[in-house]
C-alpha cells in the first residue's frame, strides 16, 4: 500500500514538474500556436489549447491500462497524473478560469495565491511576457495578504 500512494505521489509530482517546464519553454515556445488560444478571449466551450489536456490524460490512460494487470507502478502513476488532471480541471477550469461556474472566487489562502499566480500569468496574452507557469508550485509572492 505504501508503494502504490509513493507511486502515485510521483506520478503527481512529475505531473507538476513536467508541466511547469512544457508550459514555459513549449507552450510559451514552439507550441505557442496551440497554446495562445488559452491566453485570448473565447466565446466557446472548448480551445485548441485543450489539446495538452487530452495528451496528458492520454499518457494517463496508457500506462493504467499497461500496469493494470499486476497492479505495479505504471498502474499507480497513472492514477496520480489522473488525481493531477482532475485537481488541475477543478482549479484552473473551473475555479479559475470559470469554464464552468460550480465555485466563486477561492477564500483559502492557498487556494487565494494559486488564483493571483494565474491572473499574473494572464496579465500578458504575449509568448514571452508571461510569469508563473506552476499550478501548484507558485511563488511565495502571491500567498502574502494585501493590507486592507
């Protein structure tokens, strides 16, 4: 039991990891052209951007279905990228971003400095103006309190 939870704390973990160099250096690089679509105003459901959400589910899939049978640590880093995927859909799409408007804006501290480490990064709707590219690795900065 203790395998499978460090098993699927890793798969959550090089989800954060990985998705903070891919969002920097290739959706604010190369991929830009996928990416942008996040960073302009949209009047529909869905963005081309959606795509690195399908990739990344995919790879999810894939290695569940490949550790399934002997339950090993495909199986567990499968589900801690899933466990990623459905956290990051409920904080960047729906909190954040109100994709769909289940949540108002967050009163938690945490959950306050994600929220301002996001706005920060759509401050710009530039390829290279951009800040913070974490979902949950955000800085320090954006947990401080505005006096009142």
């Amino acid at each position: 039991m203790m395998k499978a939870i460090g098993f699927i704390l890793i798969g959550f973990g090089l989800m954060e990891l990985s998705g903070w160099a891919i969002h920097k250096y290739l959706m604010h690089g190369p991929l830009w052209m996928i990416h942008k679509t996040h960073h302009q105003p949209s009047k529909f459901a869905f963005e081309l951007n959606d795509l690195f959400s399908l990739l990344f589910g995919s790879i999810a899939v894939v290695l569940i279905l490949l550790g399934v049978e002997e339950l090993d640590y495909r199986f567990w880093i499968g589900i801690g990228i899933s466990l990623y995927g459905m956290l990051y859909f409920i904080l960047h799409d729906v909190l954040i971003h109100r994709r769909i408007k289940w949540f108002q804006k967050p009163k938690n501290a945490f959950l306050r400095g994600i929220f301002k480490a996001h706005q920060a990064h759509h401050r710009t709707n530039k390829k290279d103006d951009a800040v913070s590219f974490g979902l949950f690795l955000v800085p320090r900065e954006y947990f401080k309190e505005e006096e009142k």
